[in-house]
C-alpha cells in the first residue's frame, strides 16, 4: 500500500470523524435547550366549595322527586285507564246479551 492510498484512506477516516463529531454536538446542543426550557408549574388546587355541590346535590334530589312523581302519575293514569276499558267492556258484553 502506498502512501498515498494510506493518506486517502486516513483523509476519509477523518472526515466521517468529523461528520460523527458533528452529529453528537448537534444533539447535546438540543438537550441542553430542552433542559433549559422553563417547568410547567403545577396547576393550582382550587379549594372546596360546599355551596356548589350543596346546589348540584338540591337539584339532583329535586329532579329525582320530579321524576318519581311523573312515574306515579303515570301508574295511576294507567291503572285508571285499565280500570275504565273492563268497566266498558263489561258494559258492552251486557248490551249485546239485552239484544
């Protein structure tokens, strides 16, 4: 081997180096800028507020009876309805049998 082809060689071998040399600075360099970006802090606890789950508790109770009491009013619509259609269907069973 020459000296020549080792000079080439060893040019190459260097030059790579320096490409190598140069790629790990760059990532150093963004590390250090990401740790240098400033912390979120951390979000601020609010305090209790008893006022407002004493108003979301009133009105979940309260549409709680609103609904309890719409579904009795419809089991005595029902029950009402029922009671009516058997009393006319009586009625009718009566009225055919006098003719």
């Amino acid at each position: 081997m020459s000296d020549l082809e080792k000079a080439a060689r060893d040019a190459v071998e260097a030059a790579d180096n320096t490409e190598l040399t140069r790629q790990i600075a760059a990532i150093l360099a963004a590390q250090q800028l990401l740790n240098q970006q400033p912390q979120q802090p951390a979000p601020v606890r609010q305090e209790f507020n008893a006022t407002k789950w004493l108003v979301i508790g009133g009105v979940v109770v309260s549409a709680g009876l609103v609904a309890s009491l719409f579904a009795v009013a419809v089991a005595i619509g029902a029950t009402c309805a029922t009671v009516c259609l058997l009393i006319l269907r009586g009625l009718w069973a009566d009225f055919q049998k006098g003719k």
